[in-house]
C-alpha cells in the first residue's frame, strides 16, 4: 500500500500552489500539504524565533503525529525540499520514499548567501517584492496569466517579517548532499526544464548523488513545477508511486 505522501511548499507560497495536482491524487494515496509557519493558514510565526529550517521540520513532525502517520514519502518545492532533506537527516525512520522537486540539496554558495541576506535586511525595512514581481524570475515564460496571477496573490500576502526569517533561515541550512547519497528510500527527483533558480544540472546532480533515484525533467517548466503544469508533474509523481511502493 502506498504511504502517506506528504508535500511541502515552496517559498514564498503556501499550500494553495498544489491545488491543481489534488484531483489527480484523489483516491490513489493520503495527501497532506501542511501551510508552513507563516505562511498561509500556518501557525503564527515568531520573528524573535531563531531562524532555521529545523523549526518548521519540526511543525512537519507535528502535524504527522496528529494525524497518525508513522511514516510517510516526504517531498517538497524549492524550500520545502530543503525541509525534506531535514527531516531525512534528523529523523529518517518517519520518511519513507523522498521527493526533490526544483530544490538542492547542497547549501548556499557565497553569492546565494549575500542574496538572502540582502533579501532579508529589505524585508526587515518593509522592503518586498509585491504582486506579479515576487514569482516572476521563478516561472517559465510561457506560464499562464491565470496562474501567474494566482501565485502572485498568495506571495503577497506573506508578511515582510516571515520573508526575512525564511531567507535567513534558509541561509543557515547545512549541506544535505551526504544525507541524500546515505538514504535507502527510494527518491524522485523533478525539475523544470526551464528552472533558472535550480537548473536540470542540479537535478541532475542530486539524482546521480542517491542510491535509488529516478529524475523526472519537465519541458517548458520553469522553478514551480507543480502550479506551472500540474498534470504533468502529477503524471511524474504516480508513476514513481506506483513503480516505487
């Protein structure tokens, strides 16, 4: 029997950007998309928090044992990824089978990091991306006018204060690459084609790094797969279920 599936969403969106692989999903497995702290209908987020993915790993855990799963294939876009990986680290026997989707799994280079923490100190003064701006540089260009709109909408809506918490909280993520090529689970790795923000190379990187891998690239995608072209990436996702488990 398939395990829970449990996807976590990119930043800075919420749950909402999986609304259109849902109906795919029906019946075939139990579907949790939790709204991080923050964001969303999530918790509250407290800005005073020490920032860090594990944080809202933890919220995952939580949410899990509420729900009374033991284990569960666990996957994410972009930021969520990264608490994927999280949790593979810290807690590996609750996840069953990983899913990497427009993500990385090694830390931020030098470059990267100068841009989050210039990301945050705006945001710190008020100072975000609003509207259309916030998704733009992650959506391929042929993206719908429906969708870009959709997901601009739920980007402006995240308070400024949880967009510096989140940028330095994922610039104090640890490398996860080691814990990728040390799992046992079986492990999908999806990517846009036209991903500008974690390219095909990427993905391509982390798949050959896992023991059991397959990668899955989707052509005219760009960095949000799922909201860019849900039937095709739900296509990819019950495949790899129903091959895997």
């Amino acid at each position: 029997m398939t395990p829970p599936l449990v996807l976590l969403h990119a930043f800075p969106l919420d749950s909402r950007m999986f609304d259109g692989i849902r109906p795919a999903l029906a019946g075939r497995t139990r579907l949790l998309t939790p709204d991080l702290r923050g964001f969303g209908g999530g918790p509250p987020l407290d800005p005073a928090v020490t920032p860090g993915l594990s944080v809202l790993a933890d919220d995952v855990l939580t949410e899990l044992d509420a729900a009374g799963i033991e284990r569960a294939v666990v996957g994410g876009v972009s930021m969520g990824g990264y608490l994927a990986l999280d949790l593979l680290r810290r807690h590996p026997d609750r996840v069953a089978g990983l899913v990497l989707v427009d993500t990385r799994s090694g830390a931020d280079d030098d470059a990267a990091l100068d841009r989050r923490r210039g990301a945050a100190e705006r945001a710190d003064r008020g100072e975000i991306a609003a509207g259309p701006d916030a998704v733009a540089p992650l959506l391929a260009p042929g993206t719908s006018d429906l969708i870009r709109a959709d997901l601009a909408a739920i980007a402006g809506a995240v308070p400024a204060p949880t967009i510096a918490w989140g940028q330095r909280a994922m610039a104090a993520r640890p490398d996860s690459t080691g814990v990728l090529a040390a799992a046992t689970v079986p492990v999908l790795v999806v990517v846009g084609e036209l991903d500008a923000v974690t390219p095909p190379a990427v993905a391509r990187d982390m798949a050959a790094a896992a023991l059991e891998a397959e990668l899955v690239e989707l052509v005219g995608v760009g960095h949000l797969s799922p909201a860019e072209d849900p039937a095709a990436f739900a296509d990819a996702l019950i495949g790899w279920l129903s091959r895997r488990f």
